[in-house]
C-alpha cells in the first residue's frame, strides 16, 4: 500500500497519484490558488481513490456556499463506498465529510478528533478540524486539537510548520499571545510561503495594538504571497485594519481597491463572492461607514452579490455581512426577503446550525435592518440577547469587532447609554488594548468610561 508525505498508508494506484495526494493536500495548505487544478491532475492519475475523491467535497464545502453543498454529499458518499475496499482512517474521513456537508458538525469534529487520535501526523484532519472549530466559536477546540498532535511532531518531519500554523492561531484566539507569536514565527522561519502562520502574528499584532509592526510584518513577506488564493486578500485586509487604526483611511480604501477587492485580479475573478472575501469588503467599508467615510459605489457589487445570495445560511457569519451591504444600499425589499429567509431557515432545519442561525444571526441581520431604518433602540434590542453567544457564528476576535461596534453605534444614536456602556465593557474585557485606543470605540469610551 502506498503512504502519503507523512507516512500514512492511502489507497491509491500508484506512487504517481500519491505524490499528487501530497502535492494537493499541500496546496490546501499553504492557500495555493492552483490546488484545485493539482487535484484535478491527481484524480486524473486515480479517480477512484478515496482520499482524493474526499477532497474534491472537502474543496465544495470550503467555499462556503449551499450550491456547492450537494457536490460536496455526491463526493462524500463516493468517498465512503471506495473506502470500503480502503483503511479505517480514510472511512472516517469520508464520514466527516458527509456530516459536514450535512450540517452536523458535532459529528464532523468528532470524526476529526477520532482520526487525529489514531493518526497524530494526518495533516487533513487536523486542518479540518481547526477551520470549521473556528467557524462555531470553538478556540478552545482549535487549541485542543492541536496540543494533542503537538507531542508527536518535530522540526524534521515534512509539514511541521503546517502544525505551528495552527498552534500559532487557535493559542491567539484563546488570548494566549505569547506563544501565538512564538509558534507563527517559527513557522514562517521554516516556510516564509506559509500564509496561515504569517496570518496568525497578524492578529497577535493586531490584538495588541502593534499597529506598525503589523504593517512591517505584512509588508514584509508580500513577496513570499506570490500564486496565493484568497487568504491573500485576507492578509491584505489585516493590513488595512492596521492603517484603518490609525485613522488612514485613504490608505484602507487604497488597499481596498489594489488588493483585497480588486474585482480585476484573477482570484477575485474566479470566485467574486467567495465568502471569506465579501466578509473582508463589506466589514471594511462599514467600519470606515462608521467613521464618516463614504465607500461610494463600492457597495454596489457587494450588495448585488449579497442579493443573489439570499437563503444561503451555511454560514452564519456571512449572514450580518450580506445584511449590511443589502441595508447600505437602501434595498429595503430585499432585506425583508433576506430576513424572511434566515427565519425560515432557522425553523426549518434541524441541527446545531440552524439553533446558531436562530439565536444569533437573525437577531443581528434583524438589528442593521432596524438601523438602517433609524430605530436604533429597536436594533439594540433586538441585538442585545445575541452579544453573549454571537461567537458561534464564527470568525476571529478582529472580524467579530465590526458586529461590537455596530452595537456600539446603535446604542450611542439611541442615547441608551447603559447599552453603550455594556458593549465597551465587554469589549474592554476580551481585548488587551483598551477602547479608548481602538478607532471604533474611543469617542464613546471619551463620553461614558470614567
């Protein structure tokens, strides 16, 4: 039997469409924009291996997008019924495939879990388990999961800084920063090209108001982003976050329409409502919204994209983004039919998403419908039961800020000042740098915190 870079035994035909396992799985990895293209080429050397077949689901379910969804089951039961001639391990793979793609992601993360307490060294499971632990509010998970790999990794075996990676990132959101810095540099010291790493000391900088070291840091490894995918962007927008900060703004907007946003560059092209970017567009552009500063006919497109979005509710989190855009542009009738929609998702369907749906992001999109409407008290009652639990949703604590300050807003404008007060002690609470040095914050932190 054949065995993958790290020496896990695959079902596959030949050494030739292992190495094309390797060469995908590493792709994946480091956010290749060609991994799909290196798929196809190994399931060309092998259509009916089990681990490649899973990943072309794994592939549709990390878009994000309930079209793919259905790809994404056909390619999990495919997965499971050639893994019966296969290994245990890749069973439980195609079974955590089909959970996901399902919905039920208690099931998918204790697939992940089983495989990686079995197989410490399989690279995909523990990738898996860390994005969609992340995409429910999970840190505690992330960093669980990734402790009990850790013991049995070293710097000489092939894919350890993917490790460090993922050390790097679920230890900064647990708030652990020290050792998030430490583990995303020793990553990035042995692979610079390792976007995930780099990624996570973005945010320990950003998460400790290292404003111009974060733009060094970025700056200074754009050189190694070169056939990046959408992470890209996404580094981009930490850069913009860093300039937005310091009240640069022309330099956000700049950003915004070079780099992350830039609906000519072939990424964007090959998936302009990917949803990791429109969170990063629409976030950036309401926070500046926030500020004063008009983001033009920029919110055109990204409503456009939102409009034809409406009953997608995979992900929670896109769901207040898809909101702002639709109530920026003062589409009113599609926002009700939005709304109409996550409410029916949430009664519809069964599952730990659809509770998520309903107690957190259909109170949120209900919040910016309101306040686009000018009842701001209404926004902060409706949004007010959510604060506690909006976590779930997903997204780190730097994406999660635009929802706090959007709170913030509507409390402010309503004069409810006790609900300001609330929000900016909580935020005080779970972020070391305090709001009066944070841009979103510290005009209401001058009026009320004493």
């Amino acid at each position: 039997m054949q065995k993958d870079a790290q020496g896990l035994p695959m079902t596959v035909a030949s050494a030739e469409a292992a190495a094309g396992y390797d060469r995908t799985l590493e792709g994946f990895l480091l956010y290749r924009a060609d991994a799909s293209q290196r798929l196809k080429a190994a399931l060309k050397l092998d259509p009916e291996s089990p681990m490649l077949v899973m990943l072309k689901g794994t592939f549709a379910m990390l878009a994000a997008n309930s079209a793919f969804a259905p790809a994404a089951v056909e390619a999990a039961a495919r997965a499971g019924q050639l893994a019966e001639r296969g290994t245990a391990r890749e069973r439980a793979h195609a079974a955590a495939l089909a959970a996901w793609a399902e919905g039920d992601m208690a099931r998918a993360l204790a697939a992940w879990t089983g495989i990686m307490a079995e197989h410490p060294h399989d690279l995909l499971a523990l990738r898996l388990h860390h994005y969609n632990a992340f995409w429910r509010g999970r840190a505690d998970m992330m960093l669980a999961a990734v402790n009990g790999v850790l013991p049995h990794w070293g710097p000489d075996q092939p894919g350890y800084h993917n490790v460090l990676a993922c050390q790097a990132f679920a230890n900064e959101e647990c708030g652990n920063y020290l050792v998030g810095e430490s583990a995303g540099r020793a990553a990035v010291g042995i692979n610079p090209a390792d976007l995930w790493a780099t990624h996570a000391v973005a945010h320990v900088m950003e998460m400790q108001g290292r404003r111009g070291e974060g733009i060094a840091w970025t700056s200074g490894l754009e050189q190694h982003w070169e056939g990046g995918n959408n992470l890209t962007h996404h580094l981009w927008w930490h850069r913009a976050l860093f300039h937005y900060e310091r009240g640069e703004h022309d330099q956000v907007l700049a950003l915004y329409d070079r780099n992350f946003r830039n609906l000519e560059s072939q990424v964007t092209m090959a998936m302009p409502d990917l949803a990791i970017d429109m969170q990063n567009a629409i976030s950036m552009l309401y926070r500046l919204r926030l500020q004063g500063v008009d983001g033009g006919a920029r919110w055109a497109e990204l409503a456009d994209k939102a409009e034809a979005r409406i009953g997608d509710c995979q992900q929670g989190f896109n769901l207040p983004h898809f909101m702002m855009a639709l109530v920026v542009t003062g589409r009113f009738g599609a926002a009700e039919r939005m709304l109409e929609a996550v409410r029916d998702y949430a009664r519809s369907h069964n599952g730990g998403n659809a509770a998520i749906i309903g107690q957190y992001a259909l109170p949120i999109c209900e919040a910016v419908l309101r306040h686009g409407r000018g009842d701001f008290a209404g926004a902060v009652a409706a949004m007010r039961p959510a604060l506690g639990g909006m976590h779930a949703l997903g997204g780190s604590h730097a994406q999660q800020d635009v929802l706090e300050q959007f709170f913030l807003d509507a409390a402010m404008q309503a004069g409810l000042e006790e609900d300001a007060r609330l929000l900016l002690e909580r935020v005080a609470g779970r972020h070391p740098v305090p709001p009066a040095r944070r841009a979103g914050y510290r005009k209401a932190a001058a009026s009320i915190l004493h």
